[in-house]
C-alpha cells in the first residue's frame, strides 16, 4: 500500500513538472501569438518605416482599438483596425496631401487604415514628444488635449500630460494603450 501511493506521489509530481516546464516554455509563445498578436505585420512594418514611428506602439493601438478587427465599427462611427473618425480621415488626407481617390470607406482596408493611423499618431507624437499626451490626442482630439494642457493640474509645463487626464475615459484608454506598448516591447525585443 505505501509503495502504491508512493508510485502515485511520484508519478503525479512527475506530470505536474512536465506540465510547468510546458507552461514555462509556452507561455510567452502564447502570448505573443494570441494575447499580443503582430497581425498584418506587413502593413505596420511599411507605415512604420515611413513615417519613422515605433512599430509596438502602432500594435498598442490596434490591439486596444479594435483587437486586430479589421471590420470594427464603433457606436461613434470610427472605422477598421486603428478606429478612425471622418473627421480624422479628413484631416490626415489633407496633412498628407494624399490623392489616391479614397474615401472614408477604404479605412475599413488595413493598409490604409494603418496608414492613416500610424500617420496620425506620428504627427501627434512630434506634437507633444510624449507617447502618453499623444495617445490621449488620439483619443480625445487635440482640442481636448491642449485645453487640458493649460491647466496646472494636469500638466506641470504646459507641453505633456504628466499629472493627471481629466477625462477618465480617455485616462483609461491611455493605460491600456501603455500596458499595450510595454508587454509588446518586453515581448519582442
């Protein structure tokens, strides 16, 4: 009877390792392929070297917008991978002087849509040097952003939100944009 359950003991500790080490070894593979994904890398690689802009906060962006749903739509009316308004559109088309003959519908395309975005968030960053300020201007509108700015109690230069975003839709949508951005960054560099 004690050699049975010694057997016992020893087989499931056995399985119990071979299931850690399994777990140790794959986790990140399941991470990186399923909870952080590098969908249409093609795409985001090209708008990232164009515009000089990092690609992983490019995947923060999609992964929080739209998880990599190139049909997403919100109640809003943003559109595809990286959810971009018309009025966006509108005015990243006319910063970039782009005259392909696209119209709002073509955002639901991921190269353009990647495109525009990634356009967008680089302006934004050369904006306000900071990728947190940026991404709230991103969500919320330059408008927003620059009201916030002027207020002491958000802002201790006037230039970055380093104190506190005032709306806490938009604060929320920062912090899992940078969780986004810090788990792509420690997962593929």
């Amino acid at each position: 009877m004690q050699k049975s359950r010694s057997k016992k003991n020893i087989s499931a500790l056995f399985l119990f390792l071979v299931i850690a080490v399994l777990v140790i070894f794959l986790l990140p593979k399941v991470y990186r392929n399923y909870l952080y994904p590098q969908k249409y890398s093609e795409y985001v690689s090209s708008a990232a070297e164009k515009y000089s802009f990092d690609e992983r906060m490019i995947y923060a962006v999609i992964r929080t917008e739209s998880r990599f749903d190139p049909n997403a739509t919100s109640d809003v009316g943003a559109r595809g991978l990286m959810q971009l308004m018309p009025e966006a559109y509108d005015w990243v088309g006319y910063r970039m002087k782009d005259n392909r003959n696209l119209t709002y519908d073509d955002m639901l395309n991921p190269e353009y849509n990647i495109e525009y975005g990634t356009y967008l968030l680089k302006i934004l960053y050369d904006e306000y040097g900071d990728y947190e300020t940026a991404v709230a201007a991103y969500h919320a509108g330059r408008g927003s952003v620059n009201n916030w700015l002027k207020d002491p109690e958000n802002s201790s230069d006037g230039k970055i939100l380093d104190k506190k975003i005032p709306s806490s839709a938009t604060a929320h949508y920062v912090n899992k944009v940078m969780k986004a951005y810090k788990m792509y960054s420690q997962l593929y560099d």
